[in-house]
C-alpha cells in the first residue's frame, strides 16, 4: 500500500514494507540467490558502488537479485583505459582476442544494453603498433558489430595520438542482445615491434533494457 501520511517516516515504513532498501558497498554488487541484498533487497531497490561511482537498481526478485546499472532507460557512463600489454594481448580480454577488449560487462539474464557512443583516445608513444586492422564496437563473445569502423591507421597504428567517436549503425535497425557485453574487437591483432608504449583512454555511454528473454 501507499503511504498516507506526508512525513518522512510515513515513507520509510512503506519502503520498508514493500523491501525496497538503498544500500551501497564497495565495487559492483553480485546477483543470484547468495548476492548481494538476497532476502533483503526486493525489485526496484538501489545500491551504490561508492568506489567507482556507479548506481544499480534490482530488476530480479527478493531471492534472487539482478543488479543492473541504472535504471532500465537511464543513460549510464564507463570510463577506463586500455595499458600498452592489453592492446597486444591475444588472451580472452585482450584487445588481440577474437572476441576484443570488454568495455562494458554483460548485464545479467533479460538485460540488453543500448550503445549511445564510444570516444576512443590514443596516446602515442615511442613507436606506433603495427598489424592490426579495424575497430569497431561488438556485441561480446564474438557478436555483431554495432558501429562503423575505424582503420589500425587512424587508430592504434598512428605514429602520432588520435581521438575516434564511434556511434550505432544507422543504416538498419540494431536487435538488442540479451546478456552481452559491449567490447572493443579489432579484425586483427596489433603487435609491438618492439617501443611501442601507446595506451587508450574510452568513454562509453550506453543504456541498459529489460528485454524479458
């Protein structure tokens, strides 16, 4: 039931009747039936990763949480970068797997994640990677691309810094994938010849959906 009186205590009781709880923690909360808040936490309820600066909402049940970031349809912002080693790596999260660097992780059963744009900034130094081919935003574990693409020498194959903006397809509608991760995948790995030192900064915008299967 809704509250019926117009005070603060009012509401707390009828949040708390209805186990809907703020809580928060440091890093990303887990889900399932021993995640975090399971028995405590119902559908609809917050938590805060005060160490990353980010916010989920539980899209599950009381039992078993699903913690996604932000609420279905908020526009949700990840920052990180990409080291000099990750960008030669050819081992499962490196950006010379088949399947690319994981920008942002899968979010969980009936969970899709809408791309809104990818800024891209490389940082030369020393010597400029060779091989390589182009980059374009996937759908993880070697899914579709969601983006045009940008060339190895436009990118991590310059011999100076470069700044690239990736944005979805437009040519046709894009399906939303259930619990899949938006990575960073080159067609070919990069090598070091030997100085190369560049590493990449990203700025990943996207949404997440309840999608129901």
């Amino acid at each position: 039931m809704s509250i019926t009186q117009q005070n603060i205590w009012s509401a707390l009781k009828d949040n708390a009747n209805n186990n809907l709880f703020d809580i928060s923690g440091s890093g990303a909360p887990t889900s399932g039936t021993t995640g975090t808040g399971a028995g405590i936490c119902g559908p609809g309820s917050k938590y805060t990763d005060f160490t990353n600066i980010q916010t989920y909402i539980n899209i599950g049940t009381l039992a078993s949480p699903t913690w996604v970031q932000g609420a279905s349809g908020v526009l949700q912002k990840v920052t990180g970068t990409i080291s000099a080693a990750n960008i030669i790596a050819t081992t499962a999260g490196g950006l010379g797997h088949a399947n690319g660097f994981v920008l942002q992780a899968a979010p969980g059963a009936s969970v899709g994640l809408q791309l809104v744009s990818l800024g891209l900034y490389y940082t030369f130094a020393t010597a400029a990677y060779t091989a390589g081919g182009n980059l374009t935003v996937n759908w993880g574990a070697g899914g579709a691309a969601l983006t045009g693409l940008v060339s190895a020498a436009n990118s991590l194959g310059a011999a100076s810094s470069k700044a690239v903006f990736f944005v979805p397809l437009s040519t046709a509608a894009i399906a939303i994938v259930s619990n899949a991760s938006l990575n960073l995948v080159s067609s070919a790995a990069f090598t070091n010849p030997g100085t190369a030192a560049g590493t990449v900064a990203y700025e990943l915008w996207y949404r997440t959906m309840a999608v129901g299967f």
